[in-house]
C-alpha cells in the first residue's frame, strides 16, 4: 500500500479518527493498531503477516526470557539463540539465493560444478527494517537498558504501519515510551505533520519519479547507448532520486505517525551538504547509522582496541551495512568505498601532531564538493545491477563525449538544483513556512494544502513507483 495513493488515503482516513477515538481505552486502541497495521501489510501479500507476527512472538518470548534471568552465561545464550533467529529468518528470505549463487561461482572458479538450490524467494517487504528493531529491543532488554513491555506494546511498536516496509529505524525507547499513556489531540502539531507530508509526496512523486522516469532508469539500464554527459548528469540524477525517494517516504512516514499523536525520529539532515564521509554519514539514514554504531561497531570494538583495530571495525560495520541494503556484491563494494574513505579519514585525524585548525572559505566549498563526488562514486555501484554494469557505465563517462544528450533537459537539470539545493537552505527557512501555515485559518490551510496536492499531481508521472528502499 504506497503512501502516495488513493487507497492508502482511504485507509488513513478511516484509521485516523478511529486511532484517535479509541485512544483513551488503551487495550483496545493497541488492539486497534495492530490489526490496521496488519492490513496495510497485507495489501502487499497477506502470507507475510504469518512472517511480521513470528518475529513478534520470539523476540517478546527472548526478552522476557533474558530480563528474568540472573545468571550472565544464561542470558548471553538466550540472547545468543534471539539473535540468530532473527538473522535466520533475514538470512534465509534476502539472502540464501545470494550465498547460493556465490558459492556455486566460487567453485566453478575451481573447475568443481556444484548443482545447487537457486529458490529465486520472494524478498519480504519491510524484513530488513522490522528486524532490526525487534534487534534493538532484545539486545537492549539484555543490555538492561530497556525492560521487556507486554506483548501488546511491542506488537504495536514492531507492526505500527508508519515505520513498518521502509523506517526510519524506530527504537524501543523512542516509541514503546509513548504508548503507555494516550496521546493528547491538542498538542498535535498538525503545521508540522502536514509540512512534512507536502514536501515528502513532492519529493518522491515530482522530483525522484521524474528523474527516475527521464533519465536515471535509461543510463542505468543501458548505459553504452548514452552520451557521457548524459551519464554524468545521470549518476548525479540518481544521487538525488535516492535522496528525494528516501527523504520523502520519511516525511511522510514522520508526519503520518505525528497526525497520530507520535513522534519519530529524523532521518535526514541535509546529507549532499556534507563536508566529509564522516559527516554524510551523521546526516544520511541517521536511524540506521545510529543502529550500526551501537549495535555493530561498538560491539565489534569501536575505536578501544588500537587504530589498526579501529580501521578494521569500521570497515566490517559499512560493509555489513552494504551488504544489509542487498544480497549482491555490488552493495558491498558500496560499503567498502564508504568504509575505505571513513578509514582514510580517521588516519588523516589520527596522525601525530595533528590539530583540527578553523576552515577557509575554500575549504567551506571545496569539502562538499569532493565529498559528493566519493559519494555519487559509490552510488554507481548501489545502483548498477552487476559489476559489467557499473563498469559500462564508469567506462562511458569518460569515451562518449561530444554525443547528442537529449535526455539532458531543463527539467532534469531542474531536478537536479531543487534536490541539492534544498539541502543549503538556512534552518530557518521550513520553520518560517511552518510557523506561517500554522497561523492561517483553517479554511486557508485546506486551501493551500489542496493546491499543493494538485501541483505534485500535476508535475508527477504517470503512476507511482514503489519506493526505493522497499527492496532492502
């Protein structure tokens, strides 16, 4: 059920008066929840709720398991069984065809053929994210930074429909909290949530649809029958469609939940204005980066063992997070030009004698600039649906030059300056527009908000695209 339909809006407007009159019976607005969560996930393929609430019960079963146990041995064992059956079950549906295939070329390699299963199994929507966070809310349980709530409650967190195919990656401690007392219509603040939700459909249905539509989809998918400009402006066109996309199911998904009386939290913070690798990565997927620091990297050892073990558990970490976004070894060559530039970076810091000295202007522009330029690097291979493709289109950037470029438009490169742009602009610049929409009458707000709608419905293509972090 994709945010930018009719169908999701007719669900939304029969969840959302209802979510709010049974608010107040607790039990009963829990129970409310998580079966409209549960039809939202259905009108994918309802076989996959057997799935959503098998993660439920083990990981509620595991908490309750580990916090009423003592003895330390017992509750790493229990933790150690919870967690791999959660990896298992993320294993076996992403990626069993994976390892398969991978196995099976390794041998031939050899000369050794090895007739292996290829099940070609259908990817569970949403899988990737919902657990990881029944992840978080057991390691967090043995951690004894968070006690196990009742079945009710962690249902509700793990299946609520705003966060459940694509995130942001919600934590027990962030969510659960705001359940146990009910939500006060009052200080909902609508100006906010309705922000958010205009500027996440413009993002996805005018600018990601657009380039996806225009450019992105024919460089990728046959990239020696483009120019190489076209090439260019098509991998910087995909930098931005993955922002846009991503950036604007958060949105909504944020201002959903905040129509609802609960508050997510933020996911993107102006991540093409970032003025190092390190930097990106502070302000890019912030839920998920959050999730691999406290619960990949500081466990493997962060930065206690020494920098050489540092560099190592650094590179794991992006190249388990690569390999988290897709089963293929594109996604960890993603990973592991992220997790080389963190390390260069680090090195850099750590040198003896260094001292981190006030930027000049040129270095305020220059920054960002390269930064961007790593990071449009790797997203060829993100996108790229195997090596020969990325290397067709890499290889094509630099031997096509002078060709005609009739996929360069005005409204591409339009696209293009209003996705990056709008990450320069002051912080001010949405809380003035808020503030302003929050003053107007409520006639004027429905007003305002109904031409919006007709604009992104105007300026979209036809049809919606499932967004792209679906697939991981």
């Amino acid at each position: 059920m994709l945010f930018p339909t009719a169908t999701f809006a007719i669900f939304f407007l029969i969840v959302l008066p209802l979510s709010w009159l049974l608010m107040p019976r607790g039990e009963r607005w829990r129970v409310f929840i998580i079966a409209a969560s549960f039809v939202f996930y259905a009108g994918w393929d309802w076989r996959f709720c057997f799935l959503l609430t098998f993660s439920i019960l083990w990981n509620q079963v595991f908490a309750n398991a580990i916090h009423s146990r003592r003895d330390r041995n017992a509750r790493k064992w229990l933790l150690a069984i919870a967690l791999a059956g959660d990896l298992a079950l993320l294993g076996y549906f992403k990626y069993y065809d994976f390892f398969v295939t991978s196995t099976s070329n390794l041998f031939a390699v050899v000369g050794i053929d090895v007739p292996l299963d290829v099940r070609s199994i259908i990817l569970p929507v949403g899988i990737s994210f919902f657990t990881f966070m029944a992840i978080a809310y057991v390691v967090d349980v043995y951690r004894r930074d968070f006690e196990p709530v009742s079945l009710g409650n962690f249902a509700a967190y793990l299946s609520f429909f705003p966060h459940l195919v694509a995130g942001p990656i919600v934590r027990p401690g962030e969510l659960i909290p705001q359940f146990r007392s009910p939500r006060d219509p009052r200080y909902v603040d609508t100006s906010r949530a309705f922000f958010l939700i205009g500027t996440g459909l413009f993002m996805k249905v005018v600018i990601a649809n657009h380039l996806a539509t225009n450019i992105v989809d024919g460089v990728f998918g046959a990239p020696n029958q483009h120019s190489s400009l076209e090439v260019l402006v098509g991998i910087y066109a995909y930098s931005v469609q993955i922002y846009a996309d991503f950036f604007g199911y958060t949105n909504i998904a944020i201002g959903i939940a905040l129509l609802l009386g609960f508050t997510f939290p933020q996911n993107f913070d102006a991540p093409y204005s970032a003025i190092s690798i390190t930097d990106f990565w502070r302000r890019w997927h912030m839920t998920l980066s959050r999730w691999l620091r406290d619960y990949l990297y500081i466990p493997l050892g962060g930065n206690r063992g020494g920098r050489l073990l540092t560099y190592r558990n650094l590179m794991l970490t992006m190249l388990i997070g690569g390999l988290w976004h897709g089963a293929g070894w594109t996604f960890v060559v993603w990973g592991g030009i992220h997790g080389s530039a963190l390390v260069a970076e680090r090195w850099w810091r750590g040198r003896p004698g260094f001292v981190e000295r006030p930027w000049t202007t040129a270095q305020r522009a220059w920054h960002p600039f390269v930064t961007f330029q790593i990071v449009c690097l790797a997203w060829i291979f993100f996108r790229a649906d195997s090596f020969s493709d990325a290397r067709d289109v890499i290889t094509r950037l630099f031997t096509a030059w002078g060709e005609p470029s009739p996929l360069v438009t005005a409204g591409v490169l339009a696209a293009i300056v209003v996705g990056i742009g709008s990450q320069y602009l002051p912080r001010r610049v949405p809380l003035v527009i808020m503030a302003r929409f929050s003053r107007l009458p409520i006639p004027a707000q429905a007003l305002v908000l109904s031409i919006g709608l007709l604009v992104v419905h105007a300026m979209g293509p036809e049809g919606v695209a499932p967004f792209i972090y679906f697939q991981f």
